[in-house]
C-alpha cells in the first residue's frame, strides 16, 4: 500500500507522512513517522533515541520494564503554556496525578510551576521535591480533617472546594487553627467534554463539584462563613480533549457567573480552568496550546483576573515511554500473542479506558509494513486476566528479546500501577541531553511484604 493510496484521514495532514494504516490482520504504526510528532524521541538509522540517549542502551542498564522521561520535553510543553498566556497574569499548576515522581515535580517547581493536587500524599511530594505550598491549589472530593489541618499549616494557595460540607469543615479547621483559608468553589457547567466517561468530569452525572446552578447560593454561605477567604473560581471538566469548544462552552458558563458573583459584591481573584487538553498517542488530533489559548485569551482578557491552568497529561505524556522486552512469542491459529515483561500493573490505560498506546521498537527490525516477518500481535503481560493487554493487533516484527517502547507513557503510568499478581513495579530514570539518571529504583518482591505480619493465634 503506497501512501498515495492512504485515507485521508490516515495520512498526518501537516507532512502528508503515513503515521498507521489499518489493514485487515490489523494496525501498523510507522515508527518513524511517529517519533516525528514525538520531541523526545527520535530515530537515528535504525535505533531509537530519547534525546541524546540510545533507547536500547538504557534498557540494558536498568532493566526492564522501565519509565523513561525526557527532561527537556516536559520544560518545553511547560514554557509553552507559560508563552501562550503571557499577555495575562497566570500561574500553570501542574496536575501532580498525572506523574508524580520527585524529579518531574522537581524540574517544574525550578521552572516556576505551581501545582495541583488531590490528597496530602502529593503535597507531601510537592514539598519535598522543593515546590512552595503557596502555589499548589488543592483539589479532589474528599478531603479529610487532618489534609486540610495540614495543607493549612503548610500554606496552601488555595482549596478548590467541591461541596457545602466540604466547606464548612474547612471552616472549622480554619477555626480551630485561626487562620482563614483561601478557596474557590469548583463549579460543575455540565458540559460534555467529548471523551472516555471514566475521565469525563464536568456533568451533572460527575462527582466532581458544585452545580453551576447554586454556586451563586454557596458563595453567599462562604461569604458568612468567619475563616473563609473566597479567591477565586474553578472549573475543570475532564481529561485528554481534543477540541476546543467545551473549554469555551464551560468558560462561557464560569464567566456568566463571575459576574453575578460581582454584582452580588463577591470579588475574586483568580480563574482556575483546570487541564484537560489532549494529546497525540496515535493518530489523534489534539488542539495545540496555542491555538487553546487563542480561542480563550479574549474572553479572558476582559475579566481582570489571575488565571489558572492545572495541565497534567499534556506536559508529561509524550515525554515519557515505557520499555518492555518481549519474552514469549506465542503464535496460535486465531491469535499471536507477544508476553512482555510490562504488563496491566504497569500500564493499566489500555484496560481500564481502552486507550490506544503506539508500540514501537527500541531498533527497527525491518523497512516497514510490507517486510517478511510482519505479523498482526497481541502485546500482552503475564498478568492472570485476559484483560492484560498493552496493544492488540499490532502489525510488528518480532523476536524474543526485542525491547518496546510504548509512547505517551509518560502520564497515568507508574502513578497508576500497581503490585497485582505480586509483581513489583518498574524503575524510572530521567533522560537530559546525552546524561540519565535512575530517579526510582525498581522495587524488590522483599518490599512488597516487608510491612506484612504472620497470624500469630492466641
């Protein structure tokens, strides 16, 4: 199949270079068309390279499966949000859910990022990884007594508050330690973000927030309330968009009520719009950061307001891979199976969201799709459940040992994985330039039950 031949939809529309072709036996991704889209990586004659780094190299130092980060890739997505909303005054937070090891979160606070989070555990980590309190918004549903007793001893920015009973409690912490604490309400403007129901989080259906109906009424309470300092306004309505239009429909909607918030003598401070912008796995579309920011710098320029951004995925995504070696080819009659030392406990997107992760190899082992040895693969993991996948149907080249990369790993990764089947989790390093550095070691099978106790009958 010649490119010419290529749907149109098929075809990236910017180099009029194949990225998949779907075929009957199943989905070629054209590795080097992709690491095209792909800042960190890159092929150099038949070898994959992060940065100045041999792909390759790195999986025979620390093994496998492991995380790799690109430094440079995250400050660059970073100082892209910064470039596109220069012309307000802004603070970009970033999402400390989607990757939260302490050398990503390290090399953004030196940045300048602020962060958002979502439990004392991140916070922890923020602060530790030398992050200051003052910029970290912290979000999420269920707030205990003891998180909101510590992030106000620490000198949390702001709360952004999800419920009435949310907000009277931290009043009383408030109370108890007499020192107001600065929030904003989480408004929910039920808008359909237009992606997976598990990430969507911006509809009367969500858990997430205040009905964009009576936040009026509970900023009146909060305005009653004796430790509480209103700052601001939240809006965040879900994960991996590829379009604009919802951000400017839910701001549309946070616009109309900061300004019945005015007119009831309520004055903020800020705008938070959370995250939420997509980016490219395979052959997805997203909506670059600047054109995100043209379509919102008007409206936004017209409220007077510092502006909040708390982007997760985005910045950190395609910085990172997972590298898995193959183990065990397993060809049958209906299906070939690759077993890879990675698996569901590693990776769980492909399970959980069905998401769609591009398998490249860490060496080409062919000119592409039509070479001898193409088979269609199922990449699987050991994991006892036939929903251990990583990628199904993937037309590749093979052979025991190979090392592949997973793209866009680099959010809701290790931050997601877990010890089912006892398995310990993967290494993470950190690539910059032509150094690295491992910044987790892998853990021993001896860690998994180290806190764990025999019954000791009476």
């Amino acid at each position: 199949m010649s490119h010419s031949e290529l749907p149109a939809d098929l075809t990236d529309s910017a180099t009029g270079e194949s990225v998949t072709i779907q075929t009957e036996q199943g989905l070629y991704v054209d590795p080097k068309a992709l690491s095209a889209h792909l800042p960190a990586l890159s092929y150099r004659g038949d070898a994959l390279y992060m940065e100045q780094v041999s792909i390759d190299e790195l999986a025979k130092q620390y093994g496998t499966p492991c995380y790799v980060y690109s430094k440079q890739a995250i400050l660059d997505v970073y100082q892209a949000y910064t470039d596109s909303f220069a012309s307000l005054n802004h603070q970009v937070c970033y999402a400390v859910k989607a990757n939260s090891n302490l050398a990503v979160l390290g090399v953004l606070a030196q940045a300048g990022a602020g962060f958002d989070i979502v439990s004392r555990g991140e916070l922890m980590r923020v602060l530790a990884a030398g992050g200051a309190a003052s910029r970290v918004v912290f979000s999420g549903v269920g707030k205990t007594y003891s998180d909101i007793e510590y992030a106000l001893t620490q000198g949390i920015g702001c709360f952004n508050v999800e419920s009435i009973s949310e907000l009277n409690l931290i009043n009383d912490v408030a109370k108890s330690l007499d020192k107001p604490a600065p929030i904003s309400l989480r408004v929910n403007p039920n808008v359909d973000a237009k992606t997976h129901p598990y990430i969507s989080t911006g509809l009367k259906d969500n858990k997430f927030g205040i009905t964009h109906e009576d936040a009026l009424a509970v900023y009146q309470q909060a305005a009653d309330l004796s430790h509480i300092d209103i700052v601001g306004i939240d809006c965040h309505i879900g994960s991996q968009l590829t379009e604009v239009e919802p951000f400017v429909a839910a701001l549309d909607k946070v616009i109309e009520l900061i300004h019945s918030l005015r007119d009831a003598g309520i004055e903020l401070q800020h705008i938070d719009l959370g995250g939420g912008l997509g980016v490219r796995y395979i052959d997805e579309t997203p909506v670059s950061i600047d054109d995100f920011a043209q379509a919102l710098l008007p409206k936004l320029s017209e409220l007077g307001l510092t502006v909040f951004f708390e982007p997760g995925r985005s910045i950190v995504a395609n910085a990172g891979v997972l590298l898995t070696q193959v183990d065990v080819l397993k060809p049958t009659e209906h299906k070939n199976f690759a077993i890879v030392d990675a698996a569901m406990n590693d990776l769980i997107r492909p399970a959980l969201y069905q998401a769609e992760m591009a398998v490249i190899p860490s060496v080409l082992p062919n000119a592409g799709i039509d070479t001898d040895g193409t088979q269609p693969w199922d990449i699987v993991g050991a994991i006892c459940e036939t929903g251990d996948f990583l990628a199904k149907d993937r037309l590749l080249s093979l052979a025991t040992g190979d090392v592949l990369a997973i793209t866009g790993a680099g959010a809701y990764g290790f931050t997601m994985s877990s010890n089912y089947n006892s398995r310990p989790r993967a290494s993470e390093v950190m690539v910059s330039g032509d150094s690295h550095q491992l910044i987790r070691k892998r853990e021993t099978i001896e860690a998994l039950y180290a806190d764990e106790t025999l019954w000791q009958a009476q």
